[in-house]
C-alpha cells in the first residue's frame, strides 16, 4: 500500500490541490476546483447527469454539487465561503470531501498511510487551527478503509513558501538552504487575504504574521466595471476578465485591460502598503521575498520594482499547495 502526502490550499476561489507518493515522490497529481458550492438539483439531461455525478457529494443526508458543475449549474454571482469562519460550514466540507475523493480515485491503490496538510490565513491560524483539525479528521476518519491511518496538518498559508523554499520536491531538507542563518519574507497573495510572514534566522516574527485584503477587491472592482460597461458579470466572466483581460461577448472578444488596470490598481496599493508595513527597511537586508498565491502574477512586476530581491516560481498559484504536499512528505519520511 501506498504512503500519500495530500496538500489541499483551500483557497476562496480555488481549492487547489496537489498529491504525490512516498514511493515516487518527484511525481505529482495536481487539480484545482472552483469554490463553488450548491445543493444539488435534478438534472434531466442524461450526459449531464453522467458529469455532474463526479463532482456530487453528499453530507448529513444531503447532497451538494461542488466546482465546475455548480458554477454552471447555479449560474453564480460570487465564490462560496467569503467569510472567516466558512471552514465550519458544510460547503466547505463538500469542497474538501469533493478534494479527497478525487485523490484517491486518481492514485487507484489505497494508501495505508496519508498526511492530510491544510493552510489558513495568517491571521486565523491561531484561533482556527484546532478547529480545522479536528473537522477534517472528523470529515474524513469515517471514510478510510480498514488499516488506513490519517494525519491531519495544519499550517499557515504564508509559510508554505518558506516549506518550498527549504523542501525539496522528493520530501528531502534543501542541502543549499539553511533557513537558520538565513532571513526571508513571504507575500502570498490569496482571494479572501493576503498573507505576510517573515523568518528570520529560523524564527518566525510574530509581527509579522499578518494578513491585508485579497484578491476580492479586484473581482468586486471588476465586477462593478463590467455592469457600469453594461457588460455580463456573472463569475465566469469575471475570472476570465481578471485572469486575461478580456471577455467573450456576443461571440466577440471584447478587450477588458483598461477596466483590469483600474480594478488592480487599489489591490496593488493595499498590498504595497502592508508590505511596506512589515518589511520597512529590513527589506533591503533579507536573503528574498517569496511571492506566491492566485494573486502573485498580477502583481509580480510591481513587487520586483520595489524589491529588487523578489523572488517566485513558474507556478505562483500552486506554491501553496506544492509547500504544502512537500510538508506532507517529510513528514511521511520522518514518521
């Protein structure tokens, strides 16, 4: 039986979700799913049933549809849980329960051992840990297989760059980081928050575990745009007006950037702002500034040109999760 480290960044727009096995660690098996979450409706078309099936659940005698199929099929305004304490709703829990079943469907062999690692904004890690805990093993305890075991983790979303940093992808301490003699910050831009962290010589600044406003501010700002431009603004849209700067209207692409710039540029002040906060003149002297998140292309550019010591991946958005299911698999070589 297989040992999986699952990483689940529970994002406010995106759960994204990456999984890998102790036995092949340099492998990965990555999704995301829009979080989206209704209860679920009779479907009469039979295909779509068929499709809608995979991405039903059912908790407390009820069943939800999660991502792709609820966005179309609830026609939605807005993402699902924009609010602090949503990990204690039952959309999270589809959401999360809709993330685990399609892991272990994509890995076939049931795992004997799983380390389950989950992230919280840095300003509710103290007060929510706990909580998240022991709902998710709640959640999902009833649901593994007789000899399965599960670990559930928790951790602050600002320090998943920091596990990428000092992890390697097969699990195994960096040789060329050594966090304890080393000082770096972290902005990880997500959808509800903004995360910072700073670590210093391998201690973390309490004072600087904190969060500012999230990328909702430039859906809100391109939402109310678009209707001012008498343009749709259903989140389909709106996505795809953040993520490329154009829309698809009338079967035309209407080029939308100007609208994208304007929405941006109150985020980017924000960020820039609490960023300024929390680094001041310590910038200057830190080994990097890690910039992950949803959010980090968006502002990447504007973060180079005030620190020159920015740094990121290829993959912005998955570095939560890929700091993440790291974590998980150290902790599987450790345990």
């Amino acid at each position: 039986m297989e040992n999986l480290s699952i990483a689940i960044d529970g994002g406010h727009s995106m759960f994204k979700v990456r999984a890998t096995s102790l036995a092949s660690p340099d492998k990965r098996f990555s999704f995301e799913i829009p979080t989206v979450v209704m209860p679920a409706i009779a479907l009469t078309n039979e295909q779509t049933r068929q499709k809608a099936e995979l991405e039903t659940v059912e908790l407390d005698g009820r069943r939800y549809f999660f991502g792709e199929t609820a966005l179309r099929q609830g026609r939605s305004e807005v993402y699902t849980g924009q609010n602090a304490d949503w990990i204690e709703s039952p959309q999270h829990d589809a959401l999360v329960l809709g993330a685990w079943r399609k892991t272990m469907q994509a890995f076939g062999n049931p795992p004997a051992r799983v380390h389950l690692v989950m992230g919280l904004p840095a300003k509710f890690v103290g007060p929510q840990r706990d909580t998240l805990r022991s709902r998710i093993a709640d959640l999902l305890t009833p649901r593994l297989l007789p000899g399965q075991t599960l670990r559930v983790m928790v951790q602050s979303q600002a320090d998943a760059p920091l596990q990428w940093l000092s992890i390697q992808s097969n699990g195994s301490p960096h040789p060329q980081r050594d966090l304890d003699n080393e000082a770096w910050g972290v902005i990880e831009i997500g959808h509800y928050t903004t995360d910072f962290a700073l670590s210093d010589r391998g201690a973390m600044m309490e004072y600087a575990a904190v969060s500012c406003a999230g990328m909702h501010l430039v859906y809100d700002g391109m939402s109310s745009a678009l209707a001012q431009a008498k343009l749709p603004t259903s989140l389909d849209v709106v996505e795809a007006a953040v993520r490329s700067g154009g829309i698809k209207h009338f079967g035309e692409r209407v080029d939308v950037s100007h609208l994208l710039r304007q929405a941006k540029a109150g985020f980017e002040a924000v960020v820039m702002d609490e960023a300024n906060r929390v680094f001041g003149q310590k910038a200057a002297v830190l080994d990097g500034i890690i910039v992950g998140g949803g959010g980090a292309e968006l502002l990447l550019d504007g973060l180079k040109q005030r620190y020159p010591n920015a740094v990121s991946t290829d993959e912005p958005r998955m570095m939560v999760a890929e700091g993440f299911c790291r974590l998980g698999l150290l902790s599987l070589r450790q345990s």
